[in-house]
C-alpha cells in the first residue's frame, strides 16, 4: 500500500517548548532513542564545563588530579584513590568488628559499641537501632562491591548465625526497611551473584529468609484507612501500644523498590502491593495548587500536618523511588508520577542553584532560608532525568559550601552560605551525585571533588577506631559517631567513583541502587506480577525491551536489548546489545522507526529538519511563533519513511492537542495579573489584565515592579538590545524568538521588568509566558493583548520621558 496521497498539515504554537522530562517520557516508555542531544549534554559541551574549574591549594591535599587529556596517569590517579577508599572503609569496617560487633554501630572516639537502652540515649535517633547488627547488615554489599568476596562471605555467615528480630525495641520503619531490610536483600543478590561465579554454593537464601521474616514484622504498620503505614513498629509485638499516627513523605514513599524486590524473589505480592498503595495514595494526594506532596501527612485522614514542601530531609527519597520504581516495574505509571511533580519542582522548588522550601498550597512563599545536606543527592536526580547543565549548577553550589568548610558539607546552611547546623556526619549525598554526574559526564572535576571530600575525611575524622563525625565543622569538634550509613553508602560511592569497572565486584549497569545503595538487580523487573499492577509482566506475551539504567538514565545512549516473544533474559544474559536494531510498538508488532518522535522535535535543530525532510515532511514558517508542518508521503526518501512521516504527523497532532488541552487546564488556576501605566504629565492612568510567566520571579501584594516605560529596541527583544533599557520596564511585541529569550536580553541590558505585547488581535489577556526550563531569569515580566498593548503604547508616545509602568499581582477575583 501506497501513501503517496496522504497529505497533514500541522500548524504548531513553538512557543510552548517541551521539557525535559517530556522527553526522557516519550524515549523510556516508546523505547526511542534520543541520541545525539543528550550524548551532547552528558559530554560536557552542552552546559557541562569539560574542564577542572576547581582549584586546591592546601598543601597537605596532595596535588591535583591531571586534566583528562593524560588518560594514564588520570587513571594511574584514580587506582590510587580508589586503594585510599577501599583502605579508609576497611579501618572503619575493622574498627567496628573488633570494637562494637554486634552492636548496631560503632562509637569511634571512645572505640565502643552502641547498644540501644545501654548507651546513652539521643532521642529519635536511636529509632533506627535495634539490636539487630546495623552496621553489619547494612555493609554486606558494600563487600561485594569493593570486590572482598571472602570477608562478604564471613560476614554472611555471621549474619545466619547470629541476627534476631526477636526483640521489644519499638524502630524507625522506614530506617528498619532502608537499612535492614534492603540491606538483607542487597546481600541476598550478591550472593546470587557468587553463586553465578561457583562461589558460596552453601548459601541457601538464609538472607531471604530473614528479609521475609522482618517484612512481615512490618506489616501490620499499614493497617491504616489510607493504607500509609504508621511511622514505628514494635519488632516483636508489632503496633500494640504505639500511637503515632503522623509520618513524612519519604517514611511512607521509600519502601517501594525493598518491598517490590522481596515480592519478586518470593512470587508473594503482598509486600510489593502494600509499598505501591502508599506511594501511590501520597501522590494522589498530592496539593492541587503546587503540585507537590507536604512533608508530613496523618495516616488516619489523609491530611497534610505540615504543606511545607522541597527535595529535602521529609521528602528527599520518594522522588528517587518515583524514578527508580520504574525501573524495578517497567510501569510506566511510575514515570508519569515522577515526571509530572518533576516538573513541579522545577517550577517552584529550584531557583537557580538554589533547593526552597515553600508552601505548598502558596507556592510562591517561601518557608525556610536554609538547605540541608541531604539535599545534595538532587543532581543525581537531574541526572537521571536528563537535566546535565542543572545538575552541575546544583551540585556546583553544593560542593562550594563543602569546600568552604574544608570539605566538610555542613548538614545545614543559609542561602549565603553561611553555616545553620555546623555538625557534618560524613554522609554520602554529595558524592552520591559526584559520581552520578561524573557517569554521565566522564568530567574529572568529579573525581576530584570526590577525592577532595574524602581527604578531609581522613585528616579531620579518622580516629583510631573509625571515623568520626563532626560537632562543628569549623572547630573540628568531634562527635563519637559512625552512623552505618557511612560503610553502606559513602565508602561505596567514594570507591565506584575513582575504581576501574574491572575491580568492582559487579557489573553495576545490571544493578540500582536503592536509597541507601543497596543492590537491586535489574533483572527482577522480569518477576513483574499481574496481581501487583494489574497488568500482565513485562516478558509476557510481548517483547522485551530491558535497559541497564546507567545506559538508560545516564549516559544518554537509550540502548535497547531485545528478546523473542514470550522468553524472558537469563540473569546472566547481556543487558544491552549495541548491534540490535532499535524497535517500537506498534499496534503490538515491531516496527523499524526513526529516532525523532514529536514531543522530541526543535524546528531550530537542523537534524531534527533533516530528519522531517527525509519523512516527506517540510516546515513552512507563518510568521511570529508559529510553523506549520506539511506531509507529502510521495517525498519521502522511502515508502517506510513516508510511513513514519504519517506516524510522526499523527504523534505530533495529538501532542500539540494535549498541549492545548494541558494549557487550557493551567489557565483556569492562573493568578491574574496587572500592568498599570501612568502618564505623570498628563495624570492618566490605565490599567490592564495580564498573563503572567512561567519563569523569573512571581508578582505577589507585597512586591510589585515601578520604572519608567521604554519601548524596546530592536522591538521584539531576539537580539542584544541597542537602546537603553537599565533601570527601567521594557516594552516588547511577541514574535521571532521565546518569551523567555526576550526577557533575558531585558535583563542582560540592565532593564527592571518587561511587558511583551501579543501581535494577534485574538489573543487572549490570560496567555501563561512558557520558558525554557532553565531558572535563570530574575525580573518580572507580564503579557498584554494586543489591543492593550496599543493603549499603553500610545500613552507612551504621547508622554515618553513620563510615563511609568508598575507590574503587580491583580486584586483577588470575584464570582
């Protein structure tokens, strides 16, 4: 069949960009690859510095890492400083052995162990021991990794022989399951793992045992009206007694990738079904207004204690099992989820390099002027997501409260960096995202931040029994503390950091990390259950499309391994195969398809009109922000490309209708507006309803924007302006470039404030400005019809010198 008289005309609105996570949606759940763009970005030359912007001078810091251009001695370099790593974790780990097993964790100054209920209390912290060899368990795939089989395999052992849940110790649900739990069943997979080399064949899922024996100590927590589980549980007598009845987001949102692994191993779906109806009530939960979730929530009701929302400490981790829950499942549902409030984040929660905490039901108040260190694992987040350039500016400012501090990050500072909490427990969030960002980037400045944090480690922590955590980051009081985390996470990233894929344990693209960078195999995703999701496994009666999730989240490659019909990959089977063509669903079958879907199409990117073109499809510019797309099948370089022009006609039909529809949505819940002007001279004085934007800083009663009028020149703002504009409100029509590039050249020119007047006379007063993406614009800047638009101007050229514009937010509306 012939597609020769197939024609589509599309006519798109470009002004409305995609975002990232748009994006990555469309490549993660069509199994299309984005190559060359995000290859781009995850090199470095798309808003990644390639070079070492950082400068050491500390003599006693050994000298800097050479540039890149050196590869042997850079990895001669790195060799070395994974050999620290693993050395440092082995004086900790021997420490703890000698000193403190089988306590929960070592006391390193006074070189004793902590024991709950004999050691002096410290509150809620201690409801994460309970006596159930913390440090211990929650190390044992931290051998794996550092590729210390036989002390793994001593270490298990130890574990069988001695772990008991049997206790009247009321514990941390969401610390017992991160650490304990996850780290039972991290264990458990490098075991498997040992297994699979002839190793450890003795090993008969003892760890599987116990991870199904505190399981179910933890489930009548979620015996609940709203099925989120209550916040503590008594190991022995369950929730008798306990009356909390308050928990965080991340207690409640961060038991899915544990939970849903365990159902996978043992075919019994409870557990993975209890995880997922919590995460999935506190995201339908979530507060209209912002989009985000609060931070702590009554388990009875379902109403938020506290709205105040951010990426931190209270919420941190149930972003990170949004994402990483996809992966685990194949359920795209769990990237919907992640997608959606990932977008919200970056609409109110990120400014610049900056992590607020806001209201969430007034998402432009911001609630607390500091940060905390726990949120230095965001760009790993942005990483995942796509977002390289905000990644680093992010981390980059994380790192530079660490490196002021001597490369001890503060667990909370102001937002002039200035200390809040001086104590630093050697946590693992920074280097977390060093080594994240340095996958995706092969940027070296990574590595050396890396080897930087863990120097100081070593000069200002190391004791003779461990490492000990910081009182006060600026006198280098110490703390007699070693939380387990210190083994299970930041000696682990620090050696995947600097250490040769060769000399880890595992293949780590076969493994993500949970929370508390416990292994989960990839491969259970196989496991999938209808009972669970309601829909059949992902090796059912379909392809399968598997992707490691560094190659899938990280490096930007979008590799896909495909497999017959119905047959499930081998866990030892390759997890990508660079030689496999790239395939899509369609209508069931497989189908050769082009690398460009719609929501990925730039009409600036001239692979992307290369691409259209092949397809017999041609741009044809309407003036102002519109394009219209035409489709002649007969142009096309080959029937199946004049197919998949029809495909790509159809996608982007579709997509440019639910973005119609999305916008129209939004309106409805826009805060209106104003743009007054006044003629100082002539005591006129007008005003206009506005649309606001979408980007820079938002209008509120108690901040409006006053300066003197200017019309803009050149008038639509694309270039660098060559009038001057400091100080004052620019005026600007729409057309030839985004709202959001105008408003920057405003800016860069010194201007206040800009008003951007719209060159259709149908516009509509309530137009929402759309941006970029990219939170560096500081001014405000509102929209005007274009009938109010010429009222102002007017004004204005009868009384240029006098006539003045105030932006501000509009009066509350009245039914």
């Amino acid at each position: 069949m012939r597609y020769g008289a197939v024609w589509w005309v599309v006519i798109l609105l470009v002004q409305a960009e995609k975002s990232n996570f748009e994006r990555l949606k469309d490549i993660v759940t069509s199994n299309i690859p984005l190559v060359e763009p995000l290859i781009r970005s995850a090199r470095g030359r798309s808003g990644v510095k390639a070079s070492n912007e950082h400068h050491f001078h500390q003599s006693n810091e050994g000298p800097p890492l050479p540039r890149r251009e050196d590869k042997s001695e850079f990895e001669k370099r790195k060799e070395v400083l994974a050999g620290q790593a693993k050395k440092m974790f082995f004086h900790a780990y021997n420490s703890y052995m000698t000193h403190a097993f089988p306590a929960d964790e070592l006391m390193p100054v006074s070189c004793k162990g902590r024991v709950r209920g004999l050691t002096q209390p410290r509150g809620e912290v201690d409801d994460a021991l309970g006596r159930y060899m913390l440090t211990l368990v929650d190390t044992l795939d931290t051998l794996v990794v550092l590729n210390e089989y036989a002390e793994f395999e001593d270490a298990v052992k130890l574990v069988i022989r001695g772990l008991s849940f049997d206790t009247d110790l009321v514990v941390n649900l969401f610390e017992a399951n991160i650490r304990i739990l996850g780290g039972l069943l991290g264990g458990h997979a490098g075991a498997l793992h040992l297994q699979s080399q002839g190793k450890m064949m003795w090993y008969s899922n003892e760890l599987l045992s116990l991870s199904v024996d505190i399981a179910d100590r933890f489930l009548p927590a979620f015996d609940t009206p709203t099925g989120i589980p209550i916040p503590k549980i008594n190991l022995k007598f369950g929730i008798f007694g306990i009356t909390d009845n308050e928990t965080c987001t991340a207690c409640a949102g961060t038991l899915y990738l544990e939970f849903a692994a365990l159902s996978r191993y043992t075919g019994n779906v409870t557990y993975e079904g209890k995880a997922r109806a919590a995460l999935e009530f506190l995201y339908n939960n979530r507060i209209p207004t912002s989009d985000l979730p609060g931070t702590v929530i009554n388990v009875n009701n379902g109403q938020w204690v506290r709205k105040d929302t951010s990426i931190g400490a209270g919420i941190d981790s149930y972003y990170e099992y949004l994402i990483k829950g996809y992966i685990v499942s194949g359920d795209p549902r769990f990237w919907d989820m992640f997608s959606r409030q990932y977008q919200a984040t970056r609409r109110y929660v990120l400014r610049g390099k900056f992590l607020m905490t806001i209201h969430g039901q007034v998402p432009t108040t911001r609630v607390r002027d500091h940060q905390d260190s726990l949120q230095a694992f965001w760009p790993g987040v942005q990483t995942m997501a796509g977002d390289i350039s905000e990644a680093d500016r992010v981390w980059e400012h994380y790192f530079k409260v660490s490196k002021k501090n001597q490369y001890t990050l503060p667990e909370a500072f102001l937002f002039d960096e200035r200390m809040y909490w001086p104590q630093y427990y050697l946590r693992p969030e920074l280097i977390e995202s060093s080594y994240i960002l340095y996958q995706a980037t092969r940027d070296p400045k990574y590595v050396e931040a890396g080897a930087r944090i863990m120097q100081a480690m070593e000069r200002r922590c190391r004791v003779m029994c461990g490492y000990s955590s910081l009182k006060n980051t600026n006198t280098g009081e110490l703390e007699d503390r070693l939380d387990s985390f210190v083994l299970a996470e930041t000696f682990k990233y620090l050696y995947l950091l600097f250490a040769d894929p060769s000399e880890v344990g595992v293949d780590m693209e076969k493994y993500v990390f949970t929370t508390e960078a416990h292994l989960i195999p990839i491969h259970i995703q196989r496991f999938s259950n209808e009972k669970v999701n309601g829909s059949k496994g992902v090796c059912e009666n379909r392809g399968v499309y598997v992707w490691t999730w560094i190659e899938r989240l990280i490096f930007g490659r979008y590799t896909t391994s495909t497999f017959p019909e119905n047959v499930c990959p081998d866990e030892d089977q390759p997890y990508f195969n660079r030689n496999l063509k790239l395939v899509a669903h369609s209508g069931g079958k497989r189908q050769e398809t082009s690398s460009l879907r719609a929501n990925d199409f730039d009409y600036r990117n001239s692979e992307h009109v290369a691409i259209l073109r092949s397809m017999g499809i041609t741009l044809e510019p309407l003036g102002g922000d519109r394009i219209q797309l035409v489709h002649n099948a007969a142009q096309a370089h080959s029937e199946q490309l004049g197919v998949e022009g029809v495909i790509f006609m159809k996608e982007i039909t579709d997509h440019a209708n639910r973005l119609a529809q999305s916008q129209k949505a939004q309106l409805d819940n826009i805060p209106m507006k104003e743009v007054m002007v006044t003629s100082l001279q002539m005591g006129t004085k007008l005003t206009f309803q506005a649309g606001k934007a979408m980007f820079g800083p938002e209008l509120t009663p108690d901040n409006p924007v006053v300066g003197v009028a200017i019309q803009a020149d050149p008038p639509e703002g694309c270039t660098k302006l060559v009038n001057s504009v400091a100080g004052r409100i620019a005026v600007l029509f729409r057309g030839g470039c985004m709202f959001v590039e105008k408003v920057r050249m405003v800016q860069e020119a010194g201007g206040i404030g800009a008003v951007i007047i719209d060159n259709s006379v149908d516009s509509s007063a309530v137009l929402a400005m759309s941006g970029d993406g990219n939170n560096n614009v500081y001014i405000p800047s509102l929209f005007l019809n274009k009938e109010d638009g010429e009222a102002l101007l007017d004004l204005y050229r009868k009384d240029r010198p006098m006539t003045v514009i105030e932006l501000r937010d509009a009066p509350p509306r009245t039914e």
